[in-house]
C-alpha cells in the first residue's frame, strides 16, 4: 500500500502540473491572439482616420484654390488653372497610396511580431505530457522498489 502510494503520488502531481501548464499557454495564447486583434484594429482605425484627414485637408486646398482664383478673376475653366486642381487631387492619391502602403508595411510587421510571440507560448501536448507523467510514474516505482529492496536487506542483514 506504501508503495503504490510512493508511486502514485508523483504521478497525480505531475499530472496536476501538466495540466495547469496546457491551461495557462492556452491562456497566454488567447491573450496574445486578442492583443493582436487589438493592434490590428487600432492601426486600421488609425489609417482610416489619416486618409479622412487627407481627403477633408485637399478639399479645403481645392476649395482655397477656387476661392482665390474667383477673386483674381482668373476663369475656372483655363486649362492651367483645370491642371492646378488636377495636381492636387494627384497628390492626395498619391499621399493615400503611401498611407495604405504604411499600414500594410504595420500590419505586416503585427503579424510577424505575433507569429513570433506565438511561436514562443510552448503547449504541451498529449505526448509530451503522457512521456512526463510515465517518466514521473517509472521513477517513483524505480524509488519505491529500490527503497523496498533495500529496507528488505537491511533487515536480512540484522538477523
């Protein structure tokens, strides 16, 4: 009865250990996971509003450069002044290109920061936890054996 106590002890302790590690690296991971969702969003929303603000920021240019063109009694619709108002809208697109190209290049790098997080969060699986617990179980019955054995000639040697 010592004995399987001997053995068994280890094994349930163990046992308990592997456990409550699988849970807190599926708890670390769930973390990571939503931290990541939250990086994303916030870098999402952040490109939204930039790009707003760019749009709202060449309407006003547009706008300023019709107002100053009426006053000057320049007519809205010389050729030169036509080419203004196209070079500003180029720029805004191409100001919105590289505001896209930014967050693809931040969401890029989220990931990749996440992958390697995820990489990191060991869980043990079924495996490597049924190995642990056999090695904990054989090396408790090796112990109690052993302690049997030498309790057994320890009292072989007293008579």
């Amino acid at each position: 009865m010592a004995q399987a106590v001997m053995i068994g002890v280890p094994v349930v302790s163990t046992a308990a250990t592997m456990y409550g590690q699988q849970q807190t690296a599926k708890a670390n991971a769930a973390a990571v996971s939503a931290q990541n969702q939250v990086q994303a969003d916030e870098i999402a929303r952040a490109t939204g509003n930039e790009l707003h603000e760019r749009a709202r920021a060449a309407r006003r240019e547009r706008a300023d450069m019709r107002a100053a063109a009426a006053e000057s009694g320049i007519n809205l619709g010389s050729n030169s002044f036509l080419a203004s108002l196209q070079a500003s809208a180029m720029n805004q697109y191409n100001d919105q290109g590289l505001i896209v190209q930014n967050e693809k290049g931040q969401q890029a790098a989220r990931r990749a920061q996440a992958r390697s997080i995820q990489a990191g969060l060991r869980v043990p699986n079924a495996l490597s936890s049924a190995l642990t617990i056999g090695a904990a179980g054989y090396g408790s019955y090796y112990d109690a054996t052993s302690a049997a054995r030498a309790g057994s000639n320890a009292a072989v040697g007293a008579r």
